[in-house]
C-alpha cells in the first residue's frame, strides 16, 4: 500500500491484516517504487497524491520496468480525469475516496481474482479445497474453520502447488516484509492447520523438510 495519510493507512493496514493479508506501506513513491519493484506483491493499492513521485508517476513506471503487479489506484471523489489518467498510465482499477472498507476489500479481492488466468477461482489440492473469495475451506465436502492468518498460510501452500516454500517465504508473503516477532509463529500456524485439515480426515499432507520449509504432498503421504 502506498499512501501518506499515516492514520489512514495505518488503519486500512490492520483491518487487511485482520482478514489474513501480508500489508507492506510506503509513505512516498519512491518508496513504493522501490519496495514494489523488490518483492512480489499479489496486490498494489496507491493513492494519486503522493509526496516525491505521484501515483501516476509511479504506476506508469512501475510498468516500463516490467512491474505487472496488479494496481488498484485511490482517484478524487468524481474525478472522471483522474480514473481515466489512471487506467492510461496502466492501473487495473480504480476506487474513488471517500470509499468504505468493505468495498475496498472486494476491490482488493476482485483484482487479485483477475490477476491471471493461472489462478483459479477456487484452489484445489486432492479433496481439500479453497476458495479465496469466499474465504471457504472444505476436505472431501466438509467445511473446515480457519483463521484468517490459517487461511492465508494454507493459501500460499496452495498457491506454491507442492512447491517447497521457506519459513521465510511464509513470513514475507503471509505476515508482512518488515516482521521482526518470532519465526516460530510459523510452526504454531502449521501445527493448527495439520490438526484441523489433516488429523480429522487420517490425511498427512503439510509435509515439514528439515532445514528447509514446507510443502504441500498427496493426502496419503505421498510427494506431489
């Protein structure tokens, strides 16, 4: 998120925290520029009216370097210029202030949908299904209560489909960039998700590689 309203983006950053999402802000273009072009976001949401380098200014740069990380831009109540100058300059969509959260977070959720087609509406591993809009978690039909941050974890595992993904790459993408607590939280959420996607349904199939991370392996045990 790239907005210099501190008390605004401080809020908006917990309640998208709250619903299971890794927030990073940056208080200034260059900032956003710079955060944005180093790391791999699901999601951008910029404001126009940004100090050092403007939203306009941003995602039109950020796309001449190859950033095709999907870009929600915050415009002026009514402004038809500033919607149209932002889709020109190669933003996916548009959000006029003021806006409401829940709004906001479909916007948000909408965007990371239509990202790309390699994403499906609903992730699938075996019996065990996710469906991100929704934020629904079902094994063989059976729904299947999570956290928000549960969800977010499962949803990575699922995204990375039996890759091997790093306790840091889960804290990157699930808690946010500058998370300084304890690594170990990571385990505690892995624990909680084999005993409630794994353990009620005899399925073993959050895998731990010692010194390495974690992967997502066939419901029996087998690699996937």
């Amino acid at each position: 998120m790239v907005e210099d309203e501190k008390r605004l983006a401080a809020a908006l950053k917990a309640g998208l925290q709250r619903e299971g999402f890794a927030v990073d802000v940056a208080l200034d273009g260059v900032e956003g520029e710079w955060l944005a072009a180093e790391n791999r976001y699901d999601a951008i949401v910029m404001d126009i009216m940004l100090p050092r380098l403007n939203g306009y200014q941003l995602c039109s740069r950020l796309r001449e370097r190859g950033v095709w990380t999907p870009i929600l831009m915050l415009t002026a109540k009514d402004g038809e210029y500033d919607q149209a100058e932002a889709l020109d300059t190669g933003a996916d969509d548009f959000l006029s202030k003021p806006f409401s959260y829940v709004v906001l977070l479909a916007h948000i959720r909408a965007l990371m949908r239509r990202a790309s087609a390699q994403r499906p509406p609903v992730l699938r591993w075996g019996d065990l299904s996710l469906d991100p809009a929704t934020r629904v978690c079902e094994r063989a039909g059976v729904p299947i209560d999570l956290t928000a941050r549960e969800f977010a974890v499962l949803e990575y595992l699922m995204r990375r489909q039996g890759e091997l993904v790093t306790k840091s790459d889960i804290l990157d993408h699930v808690w946010d960039f500058g998370f300084n607590g304890d690594p170990n939280v990571v385990e505690v959420h892995m624990s909680a998700l084999r005993r409630k996607i794994d353990k009620p349904f005899g399925r073993a199939t959050i895998e731990t590689v010692r010194g390495a991370g974690y992967k997502l392996v066939e419901a029996d045990g087998r690699r996937g």
